[in-house]
C-alpha cells in the first residue's frame, strides 16, 4: 500500500511553470530517487511536499492509520506534525546553536509539557528533558557527531553539518523522510559512508525515502526506483536498470557514457 501520493501536482510562478502534472507514489519502506537536470523543478517539489510553497493545482495524499489525508496547503510544521521531514540542498541549520541543541529542537512537537511546567522546572519537564537529551545523543552517535555535541553548528566541517542535518530531521521522528542532495559537497569516501548511513537509518527506522541526488553512482546503488523530471514534468519513472537504458533520460540527463556504465 502506498503511504504517499502526488496526483497532478503542478506549480506555477507567474508565467513560469515549475512543476507540470507530476505523479509520485511512494510505498511504505521505499528508497525512491528524484533526479533530472538543475532547474527540472526537483527541490519545487519537494518545497510542495513540505508546505513551503502552496501549489497552484493537484493533490498530496498521505496514507495513515487507514485514512487518506490531504495535506496540500498545510503550513510546514503541520507537515512534519504529519510525520514528513526534510533537509535542504543549502543547508539550513542553526548555525549559532550547539549541535546538540539543533537536535533538540527538532523534538519539541513531541514533548508533553506545557510552558507552566517548563517555567516552573516541574518534575514531568525534568524527566521528559532528560529524556530528549538521552535521545539526542543516540541520535548523534548515528552519525558519528556525539563528540561534537557542545560545538557551534556553524564550526562543524562541511560533511558534518550535512550529517547534522539528517540527524536533527530524524529527531521529528518521521515516517517519510526527504534528503535534497545529500551527498553534495562530498568525496568518494565520505559518499560510501554516507550511503551506508541512509541504508541503516532506512531499515532502522523504519523509514520510506524520498532522495534528490547528482551523483549517479549513489543513485543506481541505492535507489529501489527511480523518478526523472525534465522542465517541471516527469519523463520516466522505474527501476535503475531501466532509467539507465532509457532513451529520452539519456537525452536529458544522463549522457550515452551512463547507458554503457
């Protein structure tokens, strides 16, 4: 069954159209990829997903406990109260908090308390605090960022603040997570981690991914199927074997060498 569907999702900007008709179907589990050129309207749609635009025509569908939930429209934090989180293609942390406080930020919709018990430091705040500081350690020692935990967001290396990005969206405790180009920035090694870390964290967590991602080698070793934009609209969707073989990605994206890697 699916937990996710996009019916004709389109975007308009003016006379722009940035997203055309798009059909996306994730079933529960999937690590699905997103790819085409830049400017093929990937991040649009995930902006769309998230409720950071509004689109101009089409549906988004969850499928939960038996019920289809239309969340087009929905604010971003109503979005991710929904179980789908994110991390950005420029990435967006907070750049002068400390990395275990970007994590536990990331928890406060699921904390209980209210602000009198906060205020009051009530034993229900001390407990459920101490609880959100055990978790985000947990959560660091994923990534291997546990050691950092007192250090400014913005002092971290590049990688480690992508990291640090799927950590603090992991935090929301998602059903459905979105990576926008994960691995940019990236060398060979730190990708090979990286790609074992999404496999981990899929079937830990129990997790359906949706991945937006330049580099192909990750993609066709990762991805159980593959979704291609092209100018706002899909062009092909299917297994690796058969993205790579088809003509019109070839023509748009990938390049004759691809078909013959």
């Amino acid at each position: 069954m699916p937990i996710l569907t996009v019916n004709k999702l389109t975007k308009a900007f003016g006379g722009l159209m940035a997203v055309s008709n798009v059909n996306i179907q994730l079933k529960h589990g999937e690590l699905v990829g997103l790819i085409g050129p830049n400017g093929a309207g990937k991040t649009t749609v995930f902006n769309l997903l998230t409720g950071i635009y509004q689109p101009t025509s089409g549906t988004i569908t969850l499928h939960q406990n038996n019920e289809d939930i239309a969340i087009q429209g929905l604010k971003p934090y109503n979005v991710c109260k929904r179980g789908i989180a994110r991390t950005f293609q420029n990435i967006r942390l907070f750049k002068d908090l400390t990395v275990m406080d970007n994590v536990r930020i990331a928890m406060n919709k699921n904390t209980n308390y209210n602000l009198l018990q906060a205020f009051a430091h009530t034993k229900a705040y001390s407990t459920e605090e101490k609880e959100i500081l055990d978790e985000s350690i947990e959560l660091l020692k994923i990534l291997k960022l546990e050691h950092k935990k007192d250090e400014l967001a913005k002092n971290l290396p590049y990688g480690e603040q992508r990291h640090l990005e799927i950590v603090r969206a992991l935090a929301t405790k998602p059903s459905i997570l979105l990576l926008d180009e994960p691995a940019a920035g990236m060398n060979p090694a730190e990708t090979a981690q990286l790609t074992e870390t999404i496999y981990w964290i899929k079937d830990n967590f129990n997790l359906t991914i949706l991945l937006i991602e330049h580099d192909m080698s990750l993609v066709m070793k990762i991805c159980e199927r593959i979704y291609v934009l092209d100018y706002g609209m899909v062009i092909a969707e299917g297994i690796p074997s058969e993205i790579k073989s088809n003509k019109r990605v070839i023509e748009a994206y990938l390049g004759e060498d691809t078909e013959n890697a």
